[in-house]
C-alpha cells in the first residue's frame, strides 16, 4: 500500500525559507518519479515540480523557479522541497503525488 507523508509546512514571513518533506513507503522508491503539488483556498490543484528517478527535477512551475528546489534521499524513501524568498502567493496547502496515490499534504502559510 503506497502511503505518502508530507511535513515541514508552517507560517513563514515573506522572504523566509521553508524545507517540506514526504516521507514515502509501499514501493520501490528508488526507481520512482514524484511530484510536489499544492493547492491554494479556492483555486484548482497545481503541479509544482517533479523529481525523477535520477533525481533531476522537471516541469518546474515558472513562478517558483529559482527559488524551490526539489531533491530525494533515496536512503530515507524522502523528497523534500526546499523553498526560499517564499511570497504571499505561495500561501497552499502542498502536496506529494506518485501516479494516483496523494498525501494529506502540509499547509504553507507566508504572511506578515
């Protein structure tokens, strides 16, 4: 059964930093691409990035380039996104996605 866990999320102040984490079990995780979504109050789920197998990160969304970051650690089954400059805008809830299978995500809040 594939189970994903995401964590790090919190509230943050424009311009600060936050590293999520998705913790992932119930496949061969090395061999597997993943996905970071999140989904905004309101608005449709979107992809935000995801890293292959080889850990290269692909379909980057344009607004966050250059300051998310994904990466995996195959050794802890775990890919992470790391996030800098953070804006208002980023303020979702973020989720890790492996073909159909969601985790609950964790809430990201960027406010003064």
């Amino acid at each position: 059964q594939v189970q994903l866990v995401e964590s790090g999320g919190g509230l943050v102040q424009p311009g600060g930093s936050l590293r999520l984490s998705c913790l992932a079990s119930g496949f061969t995780f090395s061999t597997s691409p993943l996905d970071w979504y999140r989904q905004a109050p309101g608005k449709e789920r979107e992809l935000i990035a995801t890293i292959t197998s080889f850990g290269d990160e692909k379909n980057i969304k344009p607004s966050v380039e250059g300051r998310f970051t994904v990466s995996r650690d195959n050794a802890k089954n775990t890919i992470y996104l790391q996030m800098n400059n953070l804006k208002p805008e980023d303020t979702a809830t973020y989720y890790c996605r492996r073909y159909s299978a969601w985790g609950r995500g964790t809430q990201v809040t960027v406010s003064s």
